[in-house]
C-alpha cells in the first residue's frame, strides 16, 4: 500500500507540473498500470532513406532526442523533441541517412530533465556506451556470415559445457594469440605455445567440449574504454550497461558500434567452424548502476522492485534487482535473449542468479528460443544473493525447476559434496576423503532426480529431488566463482602432496563426466587452473586470472585425461539419459557396505542405446584402496586413475574389485 501511494503522490506531481507544457501524461496508481507497448520497433529502425526512433516512458513529461558527431564529449550538433505516441511511447522519424550519427535519449520527469543515456533496446554504441549509434547491421556480418550454421546439436544432456572470460582465454604472454584479450582472440587458428602447446581456440576444439559458455560480453561498465589498453581495469563483467550491444573492451575499437559487434560475430563464426555451440552468461537480474542507470533515466523505478519503505530492493547483492514481473520488464528479457539468438547466433543463455526472475517470464523466455531453434539451451543459478520481494512461489529457484521444462539449474548438491561448502574453505569433501558426502554425490549422479535408492535426508542441501528429468541439472564442481577446483583442493588438503591433490582433481572431474545431467566445465580445469588462491577474482589482474598455457605442458597427464573423459561421455549415451523414467530403470547402486567415501553404480541393458551392454563405475574418495563387489562376468577397464582407454586398459572378472585410493574406474561389457 506504502508504495502505490509514494506513486500516486509521485504521478499527482507530473499531472501537475504538466499542465503548463501541453502535454497532459496519464495518471497511474501504481506500476502495473503503466501501458504495455505491444509494438516490435522500440529502439531505432534504420534505412538509408529514413531512421525511426521509439521510446517507452509513459510517466515522461517530455523526451528529446540528441544527436552527436562523437562517442564521448561534446554538446549536441542537434536536438529534436520527441512525440508522444502509443502504449506510453514517445516517437520521431528522419527523413535521411543518420548512419554512423551517435544519439541519446534525455527525458523530463516531475519538471527535473534526467541525464541522456541510450535506450534499452539501443543496439550499438560508442565509447563507454553511453550513447547509441546509428548503425547498419547488415553491414557488421562477417564473409559468410548468412552460411553460418549451428552446429548439429540434440538434447541439453549431450553438451559438454566450458565456461570462459574472454580475456582470460588469450591474454597470457604465451598464449601466441595475436588478439590478446579480444572476441578476436578467441577467433584465432593455430596459436601455440613457445614450446607448440596449441592454446586457444585450438586447444578447446581438440579438448571436444560442445559448448563454450563465455562471461558477461554484453555492454558492462566497469571498464573505461576511452583508457589505453594497459590502464584499463579488469572485470568479469556482472555490471550491466547495455543488454543488446557487446562489451567494448573486448573490441579492436571501442568507439565505433559496427567494430564490436562484427567482432563477436566472427568469434560465434570461428567457434561454429570448429563444431562449437556459444552460450552467453546473461545477466538481467540487475544493472550496474541503481538510481542513475539506464534504465532509471528514462523510466523512474519501473524497471526494479522496491522495499516497502520506497527504496530499492537488492536480491542481487549488488544493489538492485529488476522486477521480471512486469509486463515491459518481461518483455524487454525476452526479446533480448531473442535477438541475441537471431542477430548473433546465440545457441544458449546461462541466466545469473536466475532465481530473482520469476517463473513465467524463464518459461517465456524458453518458449520464444525453441520458436527459433529447440536445440538452443537454458540453464542458470537457481539461487538469490539475498532476500526479494517477490514471493518465494513465483522465483526460478533450483526446487522450482520441474515448473520450467525447458531450464536447467546448477547443482550445488554435487558441486559441495565433491569438495566440500563453498563457504567453508577448509572443509573437505569425497574427492579429499570426508565422509558423510555419498548422498550428495549419489544424488548428483542421478542428476538431483527422483531414484530409489538415494536417501535424501542425508543430503545436505535438498531434502528431495528436485529436477522433473536429467536434462534439469548442470552438474558442475568448479566454475569462475569462489577458488578454482585446485586453490581449493590446496586450501583443504594443505599437508598432501601435489600427486595426492591431483588423484582429488581427476577424480572430481571424473564424477562430473560420467554423472548423468549436463556435464559443466571451468576452463582451464583440464591443466590444474590457478588463480593463486584467490577466491573471488572479479576484478584482480590478469595475472591472477588469466589462463597459464604453459601448465598445460606442465599438466600434460591431466588434460589428456579430461579429454578422454570428454570422449568417453559423448560416445556412451548410457552417461546422457534424458528422462528420470530411463535412469530409474538402468542404473542401480552396488552394495558397498559399510565403507565410507565409496560409491559404486552400474547401468545396465545399453541404456539410452549404448553399444556398450553394462557399465560399472567406481569412486573411491579414500586415500587408500578399498573393495566392492561388482557383478559376475569379464569386464574390460575403460578408466582407472591414470588412463582412459575405450579400446581397453586390461580385462578383470566379476567379483571382489580393488580400487586404488582416489581413484575413478569405469568398467563395461
């Protein structure tokens, strides 16, 4: 009530210092009752002939349109009131070809003239991206750009995510990447190492991941583009600016809006050619700025949900959090992540903090991608930083996906029981030998489905499962939040030595390889990634974050292991199951008595079409061997500590198995 008052006092306001202006704007009594434009031309609409302009602001006393001949600095070269129109939309047209003109948007409310800021839907910009520019975006398409293709692709289940910076992946010294820190960069071919390592997008094609999940490459602010390259800072980019137009550091030119965006579109163009999916770590649950961000400009607490005292509300953690619920809020997250698919490619949208959304507008926003392709997949934090205002029943949370059919969620119940609390960083896990983590585990190799034969009273953070079908768990046990999987084996284990810590790692990613669910990797993880004990990196160096190609000559053992795994998974289909019906059916846990970090599961009758007829693996967290009994029969060893093999590292018979301490063994038939 509070609040729709405050609104009411707020809106009596503008009705009265409008009446000497001419024009009138209606009088709303609360957010949900400002006009919903229905229109699919806000932003600008450009031809050489003619540029249209459309604006949402139905509280706006007045909008005027300023055009500039530079990207930063300088007072306008022109100035033009806008109309007010349709559904709350303020509109003006031209009569000419505006191409390569900068502009921005400036809009009067309660008789006080905000800043210009570019629109929402503003898909090119300048320098720091604080004002729009006209471009055609039929120009920015690379050679060969209406032939590219996504790369055949079926169910969430068969991707082998890896999660990367832009910057991270090539700004090493050794990287050989000629475009250090750019989209570019990572668009490069035959890149090595002084020793000839291949690195970069080489190394991440041979590696045979399926899709490369890259941070926050929209438009973010923290990052002063007008500074040279050497005195800019860094960042992972969770501080939004511009949602349509990518980020400009990553850019050969940051001033001029066609640069970018024909530079990421070579970068999704050279990952295609290489058979790789692009998703984009999408951000809307919040701006980067609050009360002068973009969107607050030029619509006044719409975009966001409030306390009841009036101020901000901020699930975020970072000051804000938009509210999803409302029509043009709604409509605004929907058609961005479309028009990434369409203009850009996108084949996947990882969604921050997806929780702070609500149900309807995930379920929308899955919708309206299968309309353009199925195959493009959703998946996102099931979780808040913080408390929201919007009701508990209408978040995206982890417990909520069987609600959202097409969305998959991060399982932390996995992650943790792996290597223990993120937020306990000397707790151990069942990789680094704590027991009491089985369930957890077990859980996340059923891909936090319903199955028989896991107790979930004893696991730590669901009480029951929680995802309708596999295809609803991103199976994970690092990614560029909180300290690499080895800073934290480190941290916990400080008195084992290096080949103790590195049977925890292989054994980690092992289990996350062969669990059902969607297999999710942070890049680098294959060479021991460190970020020398550095937890939350957002914005340290380079130094701290970038990716050390020359550990991958150092650590040549392991990530010809991960690469193994990688290959193993994508042709056993037994590992990829889609429906909770078909796990229930085929894969059962053995008996291991009472042993402590020990699980062992087989899957059983060519599950999911398997040439291979039963597969047994065996994870053993211990520091020392132990013994479980697998059915009777031969069975050929496609996975010990040290190898994969599909062809076979030997052969042994049914019965009492000993498996090495820290240790993953696959075996089939």
């Amino acid at each position: 009530m509070l609040r729709s008052f405050l609104i009411l006092i707020a809106t009596s306001m503008i009705v009265a210092s409008c009446q000497s202006e001419g024009y009138l704007p209606p009088q709303y009594d609360s957010y949900d009752d400002y006009p919903v434009y229905t229109g699919n031309d806000l932003g600008l609409t450009y031809t050489p002939e003619s540029s249209g302009f459309r604006l949402w602001s139905p509280a706006a006393q007045a909008v005027r349109l300023h055009f500039y001949s530079q990207p930063l600095g300088g007072d306008p070269t022109r100035t033009t009131e806008m109309e007010p129109a349709e559904q709350g939309t303020w509109t003006a047209s031209f009569k000419e070809d505006l191409l390569g003109t900068f502009y921005a948007y400036q809009v009067k409310v309660e008789d006080n003239w905000r800043e210009p800021v570019p629109g929402p839907y503003t898909k090119a910009v300048g320098t720091n991206g604080m004002r729009g520019q006209v471009i055609d975006l039929n120009a920015t398409n690379p050679e060969g750009w209406s032939e590219d293709k996504r790369p055949p692709f079926d169910a969430i289940t068969d991707a082998v995510v890896y999660e990367l910076h832009i910057r991270d992946v090539s700004i090493h010294p050794e990287s050989g990447i000629t475009n250090k820190g750019k989209f570019l960069g990572l668009a490069e071919t035959g890149t090595t190492t002084p020793d000839g390592t291949p690195t970069g997008l080489d190394h991440i094609a041979d590696l045979g991941v399926t899709h490369v999940h890259i941070l926050p490459a929209f438009d973010f602010r923290s990052i002063d583009e007008s500074k040279p390259e050497g005195e800019r800072r860094y960042n992972w980019g969770y501080d939004p600016q511009n949602y349509n137009v990518p980020e400009g550091s990553y850019s050969m030119d940051p001033a001029d809006g066609a640069s970018r965006i024909r530079e990421f579109k070579t970068m999704v163009q050279a990952l295609h050619n290489k058979g790789i999916r692009v998703v984009l770590d999408v951000v809307y649950n919040h701006t980067g700025f609050t009360e002068n961000s973009l969107f607050n400009e030029l619509v006044p607490g719409y975009y966001y949900r409030h306390n009841e005292d009036g101020s901000f509300s901020n699930a975020s953690g970072c000051g804000n959090e938009t509210a999803s619920e409302r029509a043009m809020v709604r409509k605004f997250i929907v058609e961005s992540v479309k028009y990434w698919a369409e203009e850009y490619h996108m084949d996947g949208f990882r969604f921050d903090l997806m929780a702070i959304h609500d149900i309807e507008t995930m379920n929308e926003v899955t919708e309206a991608l299968a309309d353009i392709d199925p195959s493009i997949i959703v998946y996102g934090e099931g979780w808040t930083a913080g408390d929201s205002p919007l009701p508990v029943s209408h978040r995206a949370l982890k417990a909520k996906v069987a609600q959202m059919p097409d969305v998959a969620a991060f399982s932390d119940d996995i992650r943790d029981g792996l290597k223990g609390s993120v937020f306990e960083h000397e707790e151990k896990g069942f990789v680094s030998g704590k027991p009491g983590r089985e369930e957890d585990v077990k859980f996340g190799i059923v891909a936090s489905t319903a199955h028989p034969q896991v107790d979930y009273q004893k696991v730590a953070y669901s009480d029951s499962p929680w995802a309708a079908h596999p295809t609803q768990t991103m199976t994970y046990v690092s990614c560029h939040d909180n300290h690499t999987l080895w800073d934290r084996l480190a941290l916990s284990c400080p008195d084992d030595s290096e080949e103790e810590r590195i049977k925890m790692h292989k054994l980690a990613l092992a289990t996350v390889l062969t669990s059902q669910g969607t297999a999710f990797l942070h890049a680098g993880t294959e060479f021991l990634r460190t970020k020398d004990g550095v937890e939350n990196s957002f914005e340290s160096p380079d130094s701290i974050n970038q990716m050390d190609w020359p550990r991958k000559a150092q650590y040549a053992g392991v990530n010809g292991y991960v690469k193994g795994l990688i290959a193993l998974r994508k042709a056993h289909p037994a590992f990829r199951m889609r429906t909770t019906a078909e796990v229930k059916k085929h894969l059962a846990f053995l008996d291991t008595g009472e042993s402590s970090n020990l699980i062992a599961y087989q899957i059983a009758d060519g599950a999911n079409g398997d040439d291979w007829s039963n597969i047994v693996v065996v994870l053993n967290g211990n520091e020392d061997y132990q013994s479980v009994n697998i059915p009777e029969g031969a069975w050929t060893i496609a996975v010990d500590g040290g190898q994969v093999s599909p062809e076979g590292l030997g052969t042994i018979e049914g019965g009492v198995l000993q498996i090495p301490g820290r240790t993953a063994m696959v075996l089939y038939q």
